[in-house]
C-alpha cells in the first residue's frame, strides 16, 4: 500500500434520522360511526454506530465520505400502523479507533474489538400516535406527538493502532530493519532521519507456531512530545502496546542518556506510558567484540537488555524469547488490562491541523406525510 494510503485522522459529520410524528387519525368505516382514534406511532429515527472491522487497517475509506446521514423515520398511519423506523448507518472502522468530538475535544467512544458496536448518535424516536391519549373523559383527542430531533456533529476519528510490542528509539537507530528481518513487512529502509513516515506492523514468529505484532513508528527527537519531528502525530499509537522495545544503536554517544531521553519524551506526551513492561536492545552490535559488549553491559538501565544485529542476525532469538518471556509474564498480563481499559484523555483540536468545517449539506431526505393533513370523522360520544 502506498505511504500516502496510511490515513490516522479524519474529520466527519455526522447526523442521526429525526423520529417520525405519530398520526392523528379517525377510524372511518361504514359500519363503526364511532371507531375513535386510531393514529398509529412514528418510525424512530436511525442511529449513527461505530463498529470494529479487522480487514481494516487505516481510515482511508472515510477521506472522503465526509458527510453520513442516517435515515428519518416515516409518519405513522391509520389502523394503529407505526411508521417505518430510519435506516441506521453503520461506519466501519479498524479496531484501535477512538472518536472525539471536533469542536470541544471531548473524547466520545473507543472501538477496540472486532464486530463492537458503539451507538455514536442515537436517533430521535417516533412520536406517539393519538390512540394514547384518548380516555374516558377525552374520548377523541385530535393530537398526536411529533418526532424527537436529530442529533448531528462534527466527529474526529483517531486511529490507534493494535500491537503486542512497539519499537521506540531515534531515527535510523534500526528499528525499521529490525521489523523487516523479525517479520514478512517491508518497510522503507534508508540512511537519512526519518525515513519511516509511517506506523509498519509485522507479525514476528515464534517456536511452535507461536507469534506476536510488532509496531514500528516514526523515530522520536528530543522535543517529540512538543512537537518536534513526526513523534507528536505518531506517539499515540504505542499507547496501545503493552511492552515498548527501545532500540539504542551501540555507536550511540551514550547509551543510557539517549534512553532516558526516550524515556521522558513518552512521560511528557502520556505518563501512562511509563507502567508499560519495556525491554532495551543495542542494535548494530556487528561493530562490538565482547570486551566492548561487557564494559557498556555495566551502565544500561536496570531492564532487560540484548545485543543484537538485524545484518548478520546476532542476538535475534535471544531478542524474541526475552520479549516472548516478558509478554506472558504477570506483568504483561497487568498492561493488557490497562490497554483495553486505557483512559484516554481529551484532545487540543486546534493543535490537530485538520480542516476547518466545511458548509453542512443541506438534507436530502423527503421530509415525510404530514398525517395531520387528513380529514378527521368526529363523532360525538
């Protein structure tokens, strides 16, 4: 898939159907002079729902569908016939999505499983015919309730993606080259800053016909959490990962300075991301003996940690069977729970860089049959 096909972010308006009004009608035959009321309910409006769809990776396919309208529900009718309910309109999203509203940032729902439904907008429900109201002391009432109002408004969609492990470190560290040699993804290899301009999943084999998701994102820069780089629009997307992989290259200046610098850069931007399970891997090690390897060994952070080069393959197993141990550790399973309990918090919207909200459509739903416009048989009881 093209990179320009990877689409995180969309803004959409949204409008649920309006109720149908309840009819006002007269039981009218030749037979029953004094049939009574008889208006059947109007249809209820239809909803606006979010589901989780997992053939879907990206929200490409909602660019440019950027108005969605459900239907109105129809009048109802003589005989006590409720009107027909509007047709709902279902948005098919990637598990992983999170839905804001545009104007305040309130965060609204998240979409975190396949086949999960979310009502986003409910529609307006149909008013009560005048069959309801009519009573002893008020044997013909010629009223009716109309329809409840529609809902509408502008709706961001934020997509998060789904990984066990995610690859944290700074441009051309070798997080890139490492997915592609774990895993069948292809990603864009090249020796200049920031040649990832995507988040890349790749499934990583295991013994026993085992696996797990690996992410990778954009590399982070010192500043990311305020906007420096690519990391500010990307870093969301390992909120979901229970276990953060930091690959440190070993021509690295300083190892453990450079992985503090990661480090605080994801407690800026979300400091839940410090209780996630984290691992450290020295990439480009082909360029270390062993004397090398045990004198930086005595100044690493105190987490796990492995030597490993994606060219001639070393470290590789010894990489996946610490990351397979730390996810099924207690400790993953505690992070699991986090992640799909992950408490998302508002959002700046002026910070997003979306479009500004286009002119709504007028509506293009015939408005339906006014029942009132009927002649009514009165009759005194």
């Amino acid at each position: 898939m093209a990179e320009t096909n990877f689409v995180d972010y969309v803004k959409i308006f949204c409008r649920s159907g309006k109720g149908g009004r309840g009819s006002s009608h007269f039981r009218r035959e030749k037979y029953m002079p004094k049939g009574g009321p008889d208006g059947g309910d109007g249809g209820d409006g239809g909803n606006i729902i979010l589901r989780g769809n997992r053939n879907y990776w990206t929200l490409l396919h909602l660019r440019y569908q950027r108005h969605i309208f459900a239907g109105h529900g129809e009048g109802g009718r003589k005989n006590q016939s409720s009107g027909k309910k509007g047709e709902s309109r279902i948005i098919e999203v990637p598990c992983g999505t999170v839905a804001y509203d545009a104007h305040t940032g309130e965060y609204l729902c998240d979409i975190t499983d396949d086949g999960q439904e979310v009502v986003l907008l409910k529609g307006g429900q149909g008013g009560k015919g005048n069959v309801h109201f009519k009573s002893a002391t008020n044997q013909a009432p010629r009223y009716s309730q109309p329809g409840e109002p529609y809902e509408e408004r502008w709706v961001i969609l934020e997509l998060k993606l789904l990984a066990d492990v995610g690859l944290v470190g700074f441009p051309n560290a070798g997080k890139s080259t490492l997915l592609s040699v774990v895993s069948a993804a292809k990603p864009k290899i090249a020796n200049y800053p920031f040649t990832t301009l995507e988040p890349n999943l790749g499934i990583v084999s295991y013994r026993d016909d085992k696996s797990f998701v690996m992410a990778d994102i954009p590399g982070i820069i010192e500043g990311a959490s305020e906007g420096k780089g690519l990391g500010l629009r990307f870093l969301r997307h390992i909120e979901r990962n229970a276990l953060l992989l930091f690959v440190v290259p070993a021509d690295a200046d300083d190892i453990h300075n450079e992985y503090n610098v990661l480090l605080n850069e994801l407690a800026q931007y979300n400091p839940e991301l410090l209780d996630k399970s984290r691992v450290l891997a020295i990439s480009k090690s082909d360029m270390l003996d062993d004397e090398l390897m045990q004198e930086i060994s005595q100044d690493l952070p105190a987490i796990p940690h492995v030597f490993i080069s994606s060219i001639t393959g070393y470290g590789i197993s010894a990489l996946k069977d610490i990351l397979w141990r730390e996810l099924n550790s207690e400790d993953f399973v505690h992070n699991t729970v986090l992640r799909d309990t992950l408490v998302h918090r508002n959002i700046d919207v002026k910070s997003i860089g979306l479009d500004d909200d286009e002119d709504i459509p007028d509506d293009d739903f015939d408005e339906e049959a006014d029942e009132d416009d009927e002649d009514y048989y009165e009759e005194d009881f």
